[in-house]
C-alpha cells in the first residue's frame, strides 16, 4: 500500500480523530463510534482498519510519537548544518510548541502516559517514549554541546515532563509562558458554582454527613484510580459508595466540584507524608546532603508506597485542562510547592532562593515521579534517582548555562 493510498489516508485521518477524541475527553472515553463521528466515516470503516480498541491506541501513541522525533530530528540537522543555538532555547521551543501548536497531540500523549500505570500491558507504550526520549534528548545535548550524560539527560527530560504537566493543568500559552518559567503561572479565580459557593447547608452538616461525604470522594478517587477522570458520573459514584443515585449530586454541585475535592484530599494527605519526612530535620538550616537524602526518601515513598494515589494527582492534573474549575485548586498546590521548595534549597549568594529554583525543583521531581509511576518502578531507577537530583538540585542552585536550569527564562 502507498504511502498516499487512499487506505493510508483514511487510517490517518482516524488516528488524527482517535488524537482529537483524546484530547478533549480522555482515553477512557474513546470509542470506534466517537472516533468514527469525528472523522465522519462509518463505524465499519474504524473496525476495518483497527479491529481491536488497543491498535488504535498503539497507532495513536506511535504517531505523536514519531511526529515529535522527526521534530528535534530536524532540530538536530539544523544545529548540525552549522544553526546557532542552545539546548535551553531549543527545550523552551519545543515545549511552546506543545503546549500551543501541539497542544491536542500533548494531551493525547499524556493520556496515553497515564493509562500506562493502570493497564500493565500499556506499559510497553510508555517505556517505548522514555526509551526514545532518551535517545532524542542524547543526540540534541551532544549536538549543542551540553552534557550528553545519562543522569544530565535524564534530568533534563524529567524536568520537561513536569514543566509540561503544569502548563497543560494551568492552560499556560505563549503569552504566559515566560512568566510561568519564572515562578508565577497564570492566576484563576475560584469560580462559583451555578448553584452557589459550595458549603455545607444545615442538612449537609452534622457527623453523618460528613463520613458521607468522605466516602463519596474515596469513591471518586478510586474510580480516578482505574479508570480515570473520564469515567467519573454521579451514577458511577453512587454504584462504588453504594450509595442511593441522588446522594452524590445532593452532597456535591457537580463533577468538577468533586474532582476538586478529591484533589485537595490528595494533596492533604502528600502533605502529611512530606511532613512526616521533614520532621526529623531543621529546614532553616539543612545541608545540601541533607537535601538531597529528603528529597530522596520523599520520592521512593512517593513512587511505591503512594503509587495508585499520585496516578490520581495527575490524572486531575490533566482533566484541569478540560474544565477550568478545577484550576485553581492546582494553582495552589503549585504556589505552596514552589514556597516550601524555596526553604529547603539553599540561599544563592546570601539572597532568598527566587521562585523560579521552587519551581523547576517541583517540576523536576513531579516529572521524575510521572516517569516511575507510568513506566514501572524498578529497583535500579529508585537507586539511581540519588545521583540524578544531587546533579539536578545543584544544576538549579548554579544556573546551569545553555541547560533548562539557567537561571535566565528569557522569551
């Protein structure tokens, strides 16, 4: 079959509906019939060409894929040709790319990411993006003559991975961008619901329904935990609580208010683990060891023992991307991780750590932690995880030039 084949065409059009359906519902929510009424073909037609919903994934998967790798590709052909420029300003291209240009394609990949950790045989599709990842970002260091090392590399990538995560929760653009790599991502309000500001009325208060409350939200996050956002419905909620089919609406004014309640649950309980952590040292005056030891164990507890509810925290993360309500919350998080993170780096040249170390070193472990949890934790990845934030945390601290960890965002 030629490569403008008629059937070729077709079988990219679907893939290009299957990306759209993705990107603006989520995995879970893909179907033969959605992908059929995007691309206004005949259900037949979907089924001829992907007889299994798992091809249609793996083709979609495929081809962001080899859309973003032809893209440094020839990123690479121009620095190689003799075209001036850095590894930083080339990252920070890409990544406006992403999240503009590219912006359903980048959905549709995190999507595919994500439903990695829930689907054990979707994890060759993860492993198979950190594996070129890896390579992509080796070739691209070397060309630009930063450091082409596995740990520096690594780095590097994780790093873009979270920044990326954060852009697509908080609807940064080109415009905000700038101010985002510096420490200050786009405000929103908290925005009030049809049905007003969402607090308990007389009858929604009092010790029973507060435990009913508590056990829909445990219910939305274990829905969120095997299905994703895509699958959260009140009658959904209602089955997992055992609950009547009324109850979660009469508790909770709609799904994003639920989403937003189980974000701040998460979030509440990280905090806890992190407290836990950083109760057996002095923050106002740790080490850089010291630092990097925390961190660590924080993450290995992270990446094991706290799995299944950091799937959760992204997943949210994502939806935020379709439904602004849930925004926020997320800023939140985002303000108060940049502000502790800015209390346990050390001071630069006598002076406060600024935002932006707060906020690269979240993103740097939010990123890392997205790679363990989508692509499989294993034994040598959490060992090695040590030496990566020792080189990472102290990259930030210095400002490495022509690296994502210069101190200058620029444009």
């Amino acid at each position: 079959m030629r490569a403008d084949s008629k059937g070729e065409r077709t079988r990219n059009a679907l893939i290009d509906a299957a990306i759209q359906v993705v990107a603006s519902e989520g995995l879970s929510a893909l179907s033969y019939r959605k992908v059929a009424a995007t691309a206004e073909v005949s259900l037949a037609l979907v089924n001829y060409h992907f007889p299994a919903k798992s091809e249609l994934v793996a083709s979609l998967s495929a081809t962001v894929l080899r859309t973003y790798a032809e893209s440094i590709e020839r990123t690479i052909d121009r620095v190689n040709a003799g075209t001036a420029m850095t590894f930083d300003s080339i990252a920070r291209q890409l990544l406006r790319n992403a999240i503009t240009r590219d912006r359903n394609r980048t959905l549709a990949w995190a999507e595919v990411v994500l439903e990695a950790a829930r689907r054990p045989q979707s994890l060759t599709l993860a492993r198979e993006w950190d594996s070129e990842l890896q390579r992509l970002w080796t070739a691209l260091a070397a060309a630009t003559g930063h450091d082409p090392s596995p740990v520096a590399v690594r780095s590097e990538v994780d790093l873009l991975t979270g920044l990326l995560f954060l852009c697509i929760a908080l609807q940064v653009d080109g415009s905000s961008l700038t101010d985002t790599l510096e420490g200050t991502p786009p405000d929103y309000p908290v925005q009030m619901s049809p049905r007003g500001p969402q607090t308990l009325s007389p009858r929604k208060s009092g010790p029973k329904a507060t435990e009913t409350r508590a056990r829909i939200v445990e219910s939305v996050i274990a829905i969120l935990k095997e299905q994703g956002a895509s699958a959260i419905s009140f009658r959904a909620i209602a089955e997992r609580a055992n609950l009547s089919p009324a109850a979660p609406s009469y508790y909770f004014a709609s799904i994003a208010d639920l989403l937003s309640h189980s974000q701040n649950t998460l979030t509440e309980r990280s905090r806890t683990r992190y407290r836990e952590v950083m109760r057996i040292a002095d923050r106002s005056d740790l080490t850089q060891t010291q630092v990097i030891d925390l961190t660590t164990t924080i993450f290995v507890r992270e990446a094991t023992e706290s799995c299944s509810e950091n799937l959760v925290f992204f997943a949210n993360w994502l939806e935020a991307a379709r439904r602004p309500e849930l925004r926020p919350v997320i800023r939140s998080f985002v303000d108060n991780q940049i502000a502790a993170w800015q209390r346990v780096l050390p001071m630069q040249d006598g002076a406060a750590c600024p935002k932006r170390s707060g906020l690269l070193s979240m993103t740097l472990f939010l990123g890392k932690l997205l790679r363990i949890v989508s692509t499989g934790s294993v034994t040598a990845d959490l060992v090695q995880s040590r030496n990566e934030f020792l080189y990472a945390l102290e990259a930030i601290a210095a400002g490495v030039p022509g690296s994502c960890f210069s101190r200058s965002a620029g444009g």
